[in-house]
C-alpha cells in the first residue's frame, strides 16, 4: 500500500502547475518580473515557492518571501508546504501580524502583505530576500496593491546594487492589465504565464426565481436535495457571514442528525447517536464524539484591518421557516444517492479558529458526505478537496464607507460576475461538477464583471502615513496599481495634518499632497495601529496613564469583543439560555463601566474594565464564556497589548511600560487624563446633543449632530452612555444599522 506522504506526492504530480514548471523558472531566470495567472487549486501557492527553492533562490543567502492576504492563507500555506517538502516549520514558517514560526533557518516564509510592507519600512532594499511572491494578487487587497507599487521600484534598484531580486505577481483571474498594462508601474510589460488548470465541466444550474432576502432558507433546502438525490461528492455553499453559516450548520445538524460533535461555541444541539435511524454508527467512522475541542493557543490568529469583515456583524439573519420543500427536482444526473449517508457539516470564516479551520482539509469520517459552508473565504484562497457540488447564494458581505462622512456600514451585496465564476469552479477540480446558483440568469447579467480594488473603498490614512515614512514624498504619484480618488488622499492627508504627523503644507492648493512627515509621524508610524490611536499611544505618557491607553487602543482595534447574544437560535431552549447570557452581559458592562469620574469614559471604560477582569481572571475560556466576552478577541487583546507595550518601549527608551495583568482602575486624574489623550485621537469624531429648541422635528429626539451630517446619529442602547446622553461626545466611529449610531463612545467636557 502508498502511505500517506507517498499519496501526497501522487496528488502533487497530477497539479496542472506541474507542466509549466520549466516555462515558469525560465521567465523567472531572465525577467525581473513575472505574472502568474492559474485557476484556483491549480497548485500556484503550493508547488511555486518549491520550484524557486529547487532551483536555488533560498540557496546564497536570500530566502523567498510569499505574501498572503488572508491570515488563515498563510498559516496553512506554510504547513502544507513544510509537509510537501518534508521540512520542519523552522524551514517553511509563516508570520502573521501577532504571530510566527520564523527562525535564523526559514528558507521559503509565507506572511500576510501587512507584514512585508511593515519590513520595507525597516529595509527599503528587503535584502533578506532573494525572491519575493505576491499571491492572491487578483483579490487586490490595499496592502497588495502598494506592495506592487513598491516593488516595481525595489527590484530593479536591487539589481542595479548588483544584489539581485525576482518579484512574481500571481493571481487566480486573467484580469492582470492593472498590473501589465500600467506603464506608471513597469516600463516594459512582465511576461504573463497562464497554467492550464485541468478544469472538469461545470454545470451552472440558475434559479427560475430570486429569493429576495430568504437566501439561506434556500440555500438549506438546495443542500438538502443535493444530499438527499444526488450521487457523492462533497457540497461547498457560499453564504455572507458567520451567523448565517452557523445557523445554516445547526439546521443541516438537525435534519442530518449523527454527530454528537460539540463545537466550541457551545450553541449546537446535542443529538445521541443512536437517534436517528438513518445513523449507522459504523459509517459515522471512528471520530471521537463528546469531548471539547482542544484550543491551541499557539496557533490562534487575529485578522489584519478589514480581513473578516464578514464576520463583524453578527446579525443580518433570516427568520425562515425551517424548510420541508424537499421534493425532487429535475436534476440530470441518473445516479441516485444514497439517503443514508451521513452528513458531515463543518463552518468555514475568517475569525474561526484555525484549528477549526483546518479540518476542510480532512477528509470526512468514511461513508460521510462533506458539506463546508462557508463565507467568501473559499472563494480563492483555500481549495477544499473532493467538493463536486457548489451552492452559491450570489452575495457578499463587505464594509462600506462614506467618503464624505466617514459613515460604515455592512451591507450585503451582489457578488461580480468574475467572482460567481470563481466560485462555480470549485466544483470541477476532481471530476465534473455541479454550482447550483441561487438567482436567475437574468439577475447574473446585472452584476458587475469585477470586483472593485480594495483601495478604492476605504480610508487610506493609515497607507498614507506609513508611504510619508518611507519617505514617499508625493503619495499622489506613488504608482498605484489602482489610485485611490485624489479626495481621498487630500481628507487623509487632512487627518494626518491634524493629527500632526505631517507638515502643513506651505501653500494651499498647488502643493498639496507634498507636506513632509514630522518627528511625531514617525513615532506614530512605528505602531502597528491606524493614526488616530497611534496619536494616542504617543500622548500617553502622562500621569502613568500608557498601560490604559494601550489597552483601550487594543481593544478599540480588536473591535468587536462582546458576545453577540442577539442572533436567532434554534430551540426554545437556546433561546432561553440566550436571553439568560445577554442579561449577565448587560450586568457586567455596566459593572466595567465603573463608578464617579470613570463613567464619562463611557465606551472605553468598559473596554478597560472588561480587558482588567478578564486578565485579571486569567484571560480563561471560561470567564469569557461566563461573562459574554469573545474569547478570541480576548486573546488578540492580550497579543496586541504586548506587541504595543514593546513598540512603545522602542520608540521611547525611557517609557518603562509592561504589562500588568492585575491593573488597578484608573484614578479620577487619570480619567480626566485619559479622556484628553482619546480627544486628541478622535477630534474629528465630535458630536453634540441636540438642544432642546433644535428638536422640530421628532427624529432628532436623543439624537446628536456631527459636523458632517445632516441627519441625527444616535448612542445605542448597548452603550455605556444611553443614559447619560452627555452634551458632547467623541466616538469611535459611527455604524449605520436601522439609525446611524455611533460605537466606541466618550464623553467630552463641555467648556
Ligand atoms: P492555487 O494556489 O493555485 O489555488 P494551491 O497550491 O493552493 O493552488 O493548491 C493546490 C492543491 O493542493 C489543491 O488542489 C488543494 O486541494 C491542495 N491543497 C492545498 N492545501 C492543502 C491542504 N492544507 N491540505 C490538503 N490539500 C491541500
Ligand atoms: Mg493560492
């Protein structure tokens, strides 16, 4: 019999990379730059850093650097490779922002993109590295697009030093021209290599109709009748975000009841074994049942600035019916299933735990049917083995911003057409495929052909900041893949000015976007946090107030660190133990919130309060559990406050901060202290209570104007200060849910 890295092997060879291995190292030889574009799945992540590490490039001093734009991409890269090649992680190591295995010996180093632009600040020339890959290239992620820029004027300035570097572009779509056909970027075009993915058929089934908002109603149902009709083959379903994937995974557990798995967020419903009279036990195969997962605290991640934005609002869930539509449909396939397979249905997100992640990789329990539901994250950067059927719900969850008001929201959207294509191929890597797509042809014809470039839908402060410090003098010349609008580099510029980490600029108009960073800049540069809360972190030093501000910045970053208690649950049971956990919930913050002066700190004191406790408490699963924390928010606090306490202590010898885990509660001085150093952050972010004789019209009524808006925002009922309504305040940022509210509230001292 072949053991299991021998199987390994064999499936290495049958990757349609495999064939162009030749072409692609020769491109590699005689260009500086290379695109390269292959279907997912076609072996690109995995066999290309192998190919450069065969013919040398990690052999004279120089290792190669991959860059991933998902943290989850880099962590499992860099195991599956390490495995592949049969070298330990201190070869084959990866490094995320909190995290990593690297060593003196890593040779190939996945790492997500912030992570090497963080290291261009430190060496321009990144001569450490003999070859550098940028994967993922089509999903344009911010970080990505400026790596490019940044490395079209790297590599051949590192060849004219005579210290040569390959750079190689690759991406899952054809769609390359803003990065080939951009003369800003390369004079003479990089060579694009296509990889002839073994692609099997797939037939795309529409809907006759579109469901309007009841998607994963549907989406239940079309799993139900693909497991109950069709021949085996693992179902892979697209849905927008983590409440929609669970309670998706919860009603499939229930209508294909045989796991008496408990996920570690302790919300599915236990069914014995032996319940269900389709379950043989024998076919349930030898997976051990009952016992908690084990939590590997090593290999926890947390997600760069806007990755696993799908899964920060919990929430925007259906109510449907359960489903019992469940008759057969005209499908074409004559082979019947069998009814008696056992479903194995596993989640897939960004914020899952990796460890949880990692088992779409498995193959199921014999006898089992796989059915991963999933957010956008299986769209390219992870190929699930064995999927034949795709369900696709057609929409994506993405944060929106307002230019102009610097309003957020989630909204879910329709996905472009590339993407939809994206995800039907999923289903033919193994053998011909099914995508059941759940909207008409007609509404297909209405999307857009691509996805827009990351760049072009967020505020870029923090990338304008960081190109000031490497002295990028005109960001509006910086050769972007795709620039962002000049009115949104003029508000940043704007924000930084104010901020003072950039000069005023000598004249107004004409020389815009040329105004040097100043020394504060710098410093603000050097944390690993947007602008407004490294501004933060560089006034703390007053009245020994650093180690609160360093934790009310890690966890204003973190987000999103409470429970939500709010989304529907299965039973009657769940949903009292649900409104049992949101009253405990409501108790503590206003616990955390403190008493006397700390109150006006709102938001944030209960921020510090939670992190005190909990740390307090041991940082333990259970105390998160037991008091409505996110137990890996919890965890990403704890990483982030070490990583800030160091970088403090760099940029200023003297601050002699560290991390106290038995912090006392701020004192009234330090309140008042603390409530200026988040003004000097948030200053922009004012608002003011409606006055009495302003409130015409009921809609204004508890509300407050900001200067940008002429509609009222709100403080939510979850928050600190619903109460209090203080005359003026500061906030984090505001959300637009059913009103505009604002998050992250702070009471300011009217004067
Ligand atoms: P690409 O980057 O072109 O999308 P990959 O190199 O990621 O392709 O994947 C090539 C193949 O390796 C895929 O068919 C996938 O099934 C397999 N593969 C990748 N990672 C893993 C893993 N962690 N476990 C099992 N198979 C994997
Ligand atoms: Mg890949």
């Amino acid at each position: 019999g072949c053991n299991s890295s021998c199987e390994l092997q064999e499936a290495r060879l049958r990757l349609p990379i495999l064939a162009e291995e030749q072409v692609i190292m020769e491109a590699v030889r005689e260009k500086e730059c290379v695109v390269l574009c292959g279907e997912t799945g076609s072996g690109k992540t995995t066999q290309v850093p192998q190919f450069l590490y065969e013919a040398g490039y990690a052999s004279s001093g120089g290792i190669i650097g991959v860059t991933e734009p998902r943290r989850v991409a880099a962590i499992s890269m860099s195991h599956r490779v390490a495995t592949e090649m049969n070298l330990p992680s201190g070869v084959v190591s990866y490094q995320i922002r909190y995290e990593g295995n690297v060593t003196e010996n890593t040779k190939i180093k996945f790492m997500t993109d912030g992570v090497l632009l963080k290291e261009i600040q430190k060496d321009f020339l990144l001569q450490k590295y003999s070859v550098v890959i940028i994967d993922e290239a089509h999903e344009r992620s911010v970080y990505t697009d400026i790596l490019i820029g940044l490395l079209s004027r790297i590599v051949p300035l590192r060849n004219k030093k005579g210290l040569p570097m390959k750079l190689i572009i690759m991406s899952a779509t054809l769609r390359v021209e803003d990065f080939t056909e951009n003369k800003r970027l390369f004079r003479t075009p990089p060579p694009v290599i296509k990889v002839e993915a073994r692609q099997f058929a797939v037939t795309v089934h529409f809907n006759k109709r579109t469901p309007v908002d009841n998607y994963t109603g549907e989406a239940f149902r079309k799993i139900c009748k693909i497991h109950r009709m069709l021949p085996p083959g693992g179902i892979l379903v697209f849905l927008t975000g983590q409440a929609e994937v669970h309670s998706v995974c919860r009603r499939l557990r229930k209508a294909f009841p045989y796991r008496p798995h408990r996920e570690h967020t302790g919300t599915q419903t236990h069914l014995a074994l032996t319940k269900h009279p389709l379950c043989l036990t024998s076919r349930a195969g030898s997976r051990k049942g009952g016992s908690l997962p084990r939590i590997n605290l090593d290999s926890y991640s947390a997600l760069p600035v806007d990755e696993g934005d799908e899964d920060r609002q919990a929430g925007i869930d259906d109510n449907d019916n359960e489903g019992s539509d469940l008759e057969l449909g005209d499908h074409p396939d004559k082979e019947k299933a069998d009814p008696s397979i056992p479903l194995y249905v596993l989640p897939l997100y960004s914020l899952l735990a990796p460890e949880q992640q990692a088992k779409v990789f498995s193959p199921p329990p014999t006898g089992a049917r796989l059915c991963v539901v999933a957010t956008n994250v299986a769209e390219t950067s992870l190929t699930i083995p064995g999927i034949k059927y795709v369900v696709d719900c057609g929409r994506v969850k993405k944060r929106f911003y307002d230019r102009v008001t610097g309003v957020s929201s989630f909204k879910v959207t329709w996905i472009s057409q590339a993407s939809a294509n994206q995800r039907a191929g999923r289903a033919g890597r193994t053998e011909p495929g099914h995508c059941y797509r759940l909207y008409s042809s007609a509404v297909f014809g209405d999307f857009s052909l691509f996805s827009e470039a990351e760049i072009t839908r967020r505020p870029v402060d923090d990338l304008v900041l960081q190109m000031k410090d490497l002295n990028i003098e005109k960001v509006v010349n910086f050769p972007f893949p795709t620039p962002p609008s000049s009115e949104v580099l003029i508000s940043a510029e704007q924000l930084l000015i104010s901020l003072g980490a950039l000069e005023e600029p000598p004249r107004r108009g004409r020389a815009r976007l040329s105004c040097p960073i100043t020394p504060l800049g710098r410093a603000m540069a050097a944390f690993p946090v947007a602008p407004r809360y490294a501004k933060m972190l560089a006034l703390g030093r007053q009245q020994g107030c650093m180690p609160y501000i360093i934790t009310i910045v890690a966890a204003m970053t973190v987000r999103e660190i409470f429970e939500d208690y709010d989304r529907p649950a299965g039973s009657e049971e769940e949903n009292t133990k649900m409104a049992g956990k949101k009253a405990r919930c409501v108790q503590m913050r206003r616990l955390w919130a403190g008493q006397g002066q700390s109150v006006q700190l709102g938001d944030l004191m209960v921020l510090l309060g939670a992190v005190g406790a909990c740390e307090f408490a041991g940082c333990t699963h259970q105390f998160c559990e037991e008091n409505g924390l996110r137990y890996k928010a919890m965890l990403e606090i704890r990483r982030l406050r070490g990583q800030l306490t160091n970088a403090v202590n760099a940029v200023c010898s003297d601050a002699g901060v560290y991390v106290d885990n038995k912090m006392a509660p701020p004192t009234a001085s330090q309140v008042l202290c603390l409530r200026q150093i988040v003004l000097a952050g948030l200053g922009d972010h004012i608002a003011r209570r409606v006055q009495a004789e302003e409130l015409l019209d009921p809609k204004w009524r508890n509300g407050y104007k900001t200067p940008l808006l002429d509609d009222p925002v709100f403080i939510h009922p979850s928050s600190a200060l619903h109460k209090t309504l203080p005359e003026f305040v500061v906030y984090q940022e505001i959300m637009e849910t059913t009103k505009m509210y604002m998050r992250g509230v702070c009471a300011v001292q009217a004067e």
